[in-house]
C-alpha cells in the first residue's frame, strides 16, 4: 500500500508546456490511492483542458475566484482549500509561478491557496535551462525551502525550446516516487517495530469444541493498520477472525491459543519499541483435553478449567524501554478496576472500554474508550470509529515517546 493511498492531494497546475504531463500524474494519483483536486492558473488552461483534468480526477477543475457564466454560484474558497489538503504539488510550477509564490503575489487563485496551505508544498519546477540557471530562480529556490517547502529537482533532457539542459520537469513516475520516499522518510513511527494483539483466542474442549468470545479483531486491525501507515514495521499476533490486511507493512502471526499468542508476542517483544494487546485473551483453558469428541450422554459436563498466562503481566515484568499498553473491558467499577490494572502489570497506558457503554464492545465497527496514563491521568473520549480510536492511540504513543 501507497503512503499516498487515502492522501488528499492538490494538484496545482502552471501555465508551461509541461502541464500536458499533469493528466497522466493525476492518473498515477488516483491508482495510488489519493484523492486528487486540481487548480489552474487562467493561462495554463491553453496547455491542458480542464475537462481532461476533471474526468480523471473526478473532481470539478478550478482555475478563478468566481465562476462567471454562473452569478448564482459560491466563489471558490481558497482557504478551505488549503485546509483540506494533506499535500499540495505544484506540477509543473513555472519560473513566473515560483516567483509569485516565493514573494507572496496573489494575483490568481492558486497563488491564495498556496498562502492559505498548512500541509507539506512541493514544487516540481519546469522552465527553459537559462531560466532554471538564472541566479533570480535559484534565489526564489532558497526562499521557498526557508518556507519549508520542498523541491523535486528538475530533469535533464530536450526542452521545448530545442536545447539539452536541466530544466524539465521530472517525469511523473519520479514525481509520485519522490513523494512517497519523502513522506516515508518523515513518518514518525519509521523505523520501528510494533508488536499489536487482535482478535480472540480458542481453548479446546475437544476436538470440535473450545472455549471462546465473542472478539472481532476488528480494533487491533485498525491499531495495526494505523501504525503501519504511521511508518512501524508491525508485528499482529492474530487470534481466529475473519478479517485480513495486506498492508506491506504488516507481518500477520495467527495464533488460536492463549499459550500460542503468548509465544508468538515474547519471540518479538525484545526487539520492539511498542507493544498494545487489544486481543481479548481467554483467562482460563480447559485443564484437560479431550483426544475424541465429547458424546452427549449425560444431562450436565463439568470441564475442569486451570489460568493461562497472563500475556500483559508477563511483559510488563520484562519490560526495559518498550512502551506496553493494554486494554480493559469492564463492565462494573471500570476506573478503579482500569487503574488497577495498569499498574499491578506495569503499563504504561490503558484503553478501557466498557460493555454499558453504547457504540463500545465486541463486533462493532465504533469504540468508546477512556485512557489512563501512567501517571494515573484520566483521557475520556466519544464514541468513534475503531480507525478514528486507533488514530487517537497512536497519537498519544507518539506524543510520549518523542517527548
């Protein structure tokens, strides 16, 4: 999966003859998974058509304040449009264009959104090789990145004036790959390795029969999935679901037993640098396993039940620089059951939900959870998306291990 997948990028388009190429980039866009909005200035409209850049990005293509055969219409806000994208390209950005943008000139719609933008910018320059050398565009080069904003060096090749120089565009292919290094560069779990718990686990009565519940996996899905777009190398010791994931940044362990998953955790807990248990790991296992089916020949069973490990406390013992966050389902004295659990298993956070609370709880695709910190700091939330709770967890990992 594309870090760029589910990325809102805007497109700005510049009047050079290099905007033919701004179809095709909208195109490898959208197949990597990014939603694509598209301005031009006025005078590119002469290199591409608008209706070729709406089609293929399945957007309307704006290029002025106003639309002026329709006086009813909304002007088109150009700070919401810089709100609400994650990234803005400049593709192909024109010496004139670089200029306006390096000296604050807002002569033209994409010019107020560049100013309005608090996402990365990047500028992919295109102009002729004595405009690209000329010290003038070098100068407005060191001014743009003094913004923060980043430029993907210009090609060497033919330019449309007929000389060989650096100046041209770079090709769309090393336009979409420059982004995606850079966005992983700066990713801020890059480098590490998370190891995350989903799902259930099955104890065996026989061998047809086990003790369960009724877990999901669907919130340690979404924890993974998470941090595997936040840049970790994810570790997802699975209990029995019915879900999948083929993010390439998770490595999928699937287990059935409590014992299994606590094998599968400590092989990688050492090397990790954060551990979440989200799986709703069964406390008791049938002390004897039957090697045949169970007939049902008497009005009542007794199984004999004996303690698993305990997974969380097991690490919480060993545990040296990792950051261990558990989790807890309660359904009576939640706080003080919650807060005594962190630190009797030494944690260093704890999600807890609770099975009275609506929108919380087993096989819903929404949560509602109340953080704990180490230091006994209560953090409540609304009912969310398990996606929307994931992005919240790893929001505050993040806070705490680059503090």
């Amino acid at each position: 999966m594309s870090v760029l997948s589910g990325k809102k990028v805007l497109l700005g388009i510049t009047a050079g003859i290099a905007a033919y190429k701004s179809a095709y980039l909208v195109r490898l866009l959208i197949k990597k998974g990014a939603e694509v909005r598209v301005i031009m200035t006025p005078s590119a409209k002469e290199f591409v058509t608008p209706l070729t850049l709406s089609t293929l990005s399945k957007n309307e293509v704006l290029s002025s304040f106003t639309n002026e055969e329709d006086e009813n219409a909304q002007w088109n806000n150009h700070v919401e449009l810089g709100l609400w994208a994650d990234l803005f390209l400049v593709a192909p950005a024109t010496a004139n264009s670089l200029s306006k943008m390096s000296q604050g000139n807002s002569d033209n719609l994409l010019i107020a959104t560049y100013l309005s933008a608090k996402c990365p910018v990047y500028v992919a320059p295109a102009m002729d090789l004595d405009m690209y050398a000329h010290p003038s565009t070098h100068e407005t080069f060191k001014k743009l990145e003094s913004f923060g904003n980043i430029i993907i060096p210009a090609a060497h090749g033919e330019l449309a004036s007929g000389l060989v120089g650096k100046g041209r565009m770079a090709e769309p292919e090393d336009i979409i790959e420059f982004l995606e290094k850079d966005i992983s560069e700066k990713l801020p779990l890059k480098g590490k390795k998370v190891v995350i718990t989903a799902g259930p686990t099955y104890e065996p009565i026989d061998p047809v029969r086990f003790i369960g519940n009724h877990s999901s996996g669907k919130m340690g899905y979404a924890i993974a999935e998470t941090a595997a777009d936040l840049g970790a190398r994810v570790i997802l010791v699975s209990g029995p679901t019915h879900l999948n994931t083929d993010h390439s940044n998770i490595q999928v362990v699937k287990v059935t037993t409590a014992a299994q998953m606590y094998e599968a955790v400590h092989e990688h807990y050492e090397s990790s640098a954060v551990a979440i248990l989200s799986a709703a790991v069964a406390d008791y296992r049938p002390a004897d396993v039957a090697d045949q089916k169970i007939k049902k020949n008497d009005a009542s069973l007794t199984i004999n039940l004996e303690k698993t490990q305990d997974i969380l406390a097991s690490l919480g013992a060993v545990k040296k620089d990792q950051f261990l966050v558990g989790f807890a389902l309660e359904t009576e004295n939640e706080l003080e059951n919650a807060k005594t659990k962190l630190k009797k298993k030494n944690l260093d956070l704890i999600v807890l939900n609770s099975l009275n609370d609506s929108g919380a709880g087993f096989g819903t695709d929404t949560n509602k959870v109340t953080f704990v910190t180490a230091h006994n700091k209560v953090i409540p939330f609304e009912v969310k998306s398990k996606h929307k709770v994931a992005e919240d967890i790893w929001q505050h990992i993040i806070q705490e291990i680059h503090a």
